[in-house]
C-alpha cells in the first residue's frame, strides 16, 4: 500500500503539482486520517483539499492509508481525555464501547458525546501542532523521491 501512495506522490509531481502542496496534502491527510470520529475523514479530506487546494489524490490516499491508525487511536484519545477531564464513569473497553452503541444510539451520544467532543479538541491541538513538525518533513521525503525519480529516468 505505501508503494501505491508513493506511486500516486511520483505521478502527481509529474502533473506540475509541487513538493510543497504534495508534503502539505499527505501530512494533511494524516493528520485528518486520525481524526477521532469514525466516518468522517472521507468528507473532511474532501474539504480539506478544497479549503485549501490540495490534491485531492494524494490527501485522499494517504487517509485511506492510515484508516487503522484511527481504529487504533480512538481508544488512546478516550483514554487521553479521561486522565484530563471529568466525563464521569465511561466504560473505555472497545468491546462495552460498540456494545453499548448497539444498545441504544441515544444512550451512547448522552454518554460519550463529552468523551467525542474533548478527543476532537485533543486532535485539533495536536493536529495544529504535528502538521508543522510533520511538513518539512515529508517534503524533504519527497524531495529525495523525486530526485531518485529523475535520475532513473
């Protein structure tokens, strides 16, 4: 799979786009990748690349990429917001987490609605703050791709 997103950054950097809205696009994408809340990266993606004229390839790429970091992640932002905030008592286990969901939607927004609303503000802050560590970065990566790229032409 990384072999594919770096197929599609080579390709894309063939069209005119530059290493800069590239780096910008896959740390964007990333970043929106693991955004807490399921079912929405697609979209934020999406608009993200509109908002700010990314490539929507490559941001879309690489948040299909990272999908299982977001599965991964979800419980670490709950458990994260849960040392630093009074959500009360909510079951963090994966499993009582989906069960509880199944059991009734309305009971499981009333309970975790708080625990989703302090993860997002917990992924904004570190969003803000890893998309300026992460850019310069990816675009030196990129860099070398490309260069590597144009001397095995």
């Amino acid at each position: 799979m990384f072999l594919k997103v770096k197929t599609v950054i080579l390709d894309q950097l063939k069209t005119g786009s530059t290493p800069d809205k590239i780096a910008e696009a896959v740390v964007a994408g990333l970043l929106i990748g693991v955004f807490p809340v399921l079912g929405t990266t697609t979209l934020l993606a999406g608009l993200c690349g509109y908002l700010f004229k990314y490539n929507q390839i490559v941001i879309q790429s690489v948040n299909y990429l990272v999908y299982p970091l977001q599965i991964i992640m979800i419980p670490i932002y709950m458990k994260i917001v849960s040392l630093f905030f009074d959500v009360g008592n909510v079951p963090l286990r994966p499993d009582l987490v989906v069960a509880k969901f199944k059991e009734s939607p309305k009971e499981f927004f009333q309970l975790y609605g708080l625990v989703g609303l302090y993860s997002i503000l917990l992924w904004a802050i570190g969003a803000v703050v890893l998309f300026f560590i992460l850019k310069p970065i990816i675009k030196s990566v990129i860099n070398r791709l490309q260069s590597k790229k144009e001397i095995n032409i």
